[in-house]
C-alpha cells in the first residue's frame, strides 16, 4: 500500500491510498503537490479546533498531468479529545461573474442556461462562471457564449472582486456545501452602462437561440432573479451586490461601453 506522510499542524502525518485502489506512490506525489491540496494544509495549520491524525485517499481524477477532483477521508481528534471522521470532495476554485447591465437606472443582468447532470437538469440558470487565464482573461464556455452574443471579452483589470471587498483574505468565495467540499466561487461584478437601442437589440438576439445550443444566455431584470434561479452561488452574488450597492462607496462606478453585438 502506498503511503506518504504530510506535515500538518507542525506534525508528520500519514497519507495512504484506500486498499481497494491500486495507484502508485507517483498519484500520492502529485495529490500533496496540487495547489488545491497545499491549499487546505494552510489552512488547516492556521486553526487549531481539530487535529489531523490521518489521511486516506479514496479517488482522484486527473485532466491529463493535473489533478482534477480529490475524495479522501480525514481522521482527526477535536478539542473534546474525541476522534471524528470527516470524507472531503476537493475541487477548488471557481471564478464568477455576475454581469450588470445598466439602463436609465434600470439594472439587468445575464445568466447562462445549460445543462447540469449532477441535478438533471437541461436548462439551468446561473451566472456566468469559468476561470482566469495566465493572461487575466475570463475564459470557459460560458465567457466564450459571451463574446459570441456581445462581444464582450472580460479581462481581470475589468472585474471588481466583491469577495475581497466583503472578506479581505478570511474567505476566498462562497461555499456551496462546506460539510462536504472545499469548492468556492470567487464573486466578482462587471457593471456596464448600456443605452436603451442596446437593450432592445440584445434582448431580441438573445430571444433566438439555437434549439441545438448547449449553452446559451438569457437576460433577466437583477430584481427578478431570485424567483428565476435556485443556484445558491447565482443568489448569493445578487445579494452581496445589492448590499455592496445599498451601502454607497464601496463598488466603483459603472463602466460605459458599447456593445459590439455580433452581426
């Protein structure tokens, strides 16, 4: 049986692989090493209400040389000196972006609408997520789904992080299922004025979508959003927005564009 061990809370740890896996000490070696795992040792050394006694990988999948999703059992003893067991899913960071659409005082947003097997669902709505580039570019089908049906290419410098306004570095996004996941959305707004031409003749060519589209956009009023979607990510960002928004100050000023709708 493979086996490794990881410093954790200042003490040598043993990380084995499940019995009925068969991946070698290499698959071990690129799991401590992935950022996502570094992550959350960091993370678990800067608390001291549990400690870690041991590790045991369950699953990982790869896409291609990276690690792409973990699931690994933690053996830990909390304050009250009891022992506990917890199974972490591990799959990092996501960015989002919640796209608001000004118009003569009026805000829009647009969220996606694609299938999610997990939920069996063929059309769902959200806001726009992907993930930034080495260049700072929101990149991903749904920023791709953008540009064809706006022209908009959003660029980091473009983006105002609504998490670091909230939490500084405490927290890097909101947690959908923190009992189980270490998965967080980085909320970030791209506001934009738009002109009322410009409204109407997005609302017109995203109201002809390809029936053979995977993805595609739809453009829903902010105030309307939490009856449209159950995406707690989606709800939480609106939320967080408007708050940011009620209090004054704290969200820069809109950015005035054109809208280079595609012929």
């Amino acid at each position: 049986m493979a086996e490794r061990t990881v410093t954790l809370q200042g003490k040598q740890v043993p990380f084995t692989i499940a019995a009925t896996y068969k991946w070698s000490d290499d698959t071990l070696i690129k799991v401590v090493n992935c950022k996502m795992f570094m992550d959350w040792v960091a993370k678990t050394d800067a608390q001291d209400q549990f400690a870690v006694k041991a590790l045991e990988l369950q699953h990982v999948d790869f896409f291609g040389p990276r690690v792409g999703f973990l699931k690994f059992k933690v053996m830990m003893v909390g304050k009250d000196e009891k022992e506990y067991q917890s199974v972490i899913f591990m799959r990092g960071r996501t960015v989002g972006v919640l796209i608001i659409l000004e118009c003569q005082g009026q805000l829009y947003t647009l969220l996606t609408i694609q299938p999610r097997l997990a939920v069996a669902q063929g059309n769902f709505p959200e806001m726009l997520l992907g993930m930034l580039d080495e260049q700072g570019t929101f990149i991903g089908p749904a920023a791709q789904e953008l540009k064809e049906e706006t022209g908009i290419t959003l660029k980091v410098v473009d983006l105002t992080n609504i998490t670091t306004l909230i939490h500084g570095d405490r927290f890097p996004g909101v947690y959908n299922s923190p009992g189980l996941s270490d998965e967080h959305v980085t909320v970030n707004s791209y506001h934009v004025l738009i002109t009322p031409d410009e409204l109407d003749d997005l609302r017109e060519r995203l109201s002809e979508r390809d029936e053979n589209d995977l993805i595609a956009l739809k453009l829903i009023p902010l105030q309307e959003v939490w009856q449209f979607t159950p995406d707690s990510k989606t709800l939480s960002a609106v939320m967080l927005f408007q708050e940011l928004q009620s209090e004054g100050g704290r969200l820069p000023a809109p950015q005035s564009i054109a809208l280079n709708l595609p012929a």
